[in-house]
C-alpha cells in the first residue's frame, strides 16, 4: 500500500517534538524557514519512514497527514513507498 506523508511547512513551528519521538530518525529540522519565520521539519530520510504515525500525533499544530494514496488529494502530498 503506498501512502502520501506530507509536513505543512507553513503550519510548522520547528518545535522539534516529532524529530525527538521519532523512531527511524527520518525527520530533521530544515535550514530553510518558512512563512512564519520558523524552521519547519522534513523527512531528511523518508525511505526508512515505517509510517507509525507518531509524528502525526506528537505534532500540536497538526501539521503532519499520512493517508492512502487513494486518498491523497493536495498537489503538495509526497508519495511515500
Ligand atoms: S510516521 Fe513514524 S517513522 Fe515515519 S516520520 Fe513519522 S514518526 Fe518517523
Ligand atoms: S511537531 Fe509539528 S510543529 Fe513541531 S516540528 Fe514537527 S511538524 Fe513542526
């Protein structure tokens, strides 16, 4: 089953939580800032995301989705394997 695993950047206040519980190391905190002038977290290695959903319910602004493919509906979702 393949999922789409998107962060919000511009939803993201680069707190970090979803970095520190997750447990395949797969997300890191970007250099790049976004619109609110924060350093929103990516998948820096989303080939090892297991998609356990931690991430997602860490995150207090809710700025993580994982769905199925079938129902990934925004352009700006990633396809993950
Ligand atoms: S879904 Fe799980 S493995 Fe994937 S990035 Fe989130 S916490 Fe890490
Ligand atoms: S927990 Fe949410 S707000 Fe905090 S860094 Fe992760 S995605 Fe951004």
């Amino acid at each position: 089953m393949a999922y789409c695993y998107t962060i919000d950047s511009d939803l993201c206040k680069g707190c970090g939580l979803c970095v520190s519980v997750c447990p395949k190391d797969v997300l890191e905190i970007s250099n790049e800032i976004n619109t609110k002038g924060y350093y929103p977290a990516y998948q820096a290695r989303a080939q090892d995301c297991i998609r356990c959903t931690m991430c997602c319910i860490m995150c207090p602004d809710v700025a993580i989705t994982i769905v199925k493919k079938d129902e990934c509906g925004q352009p700006n979702m990633v396809e993950a394997k």
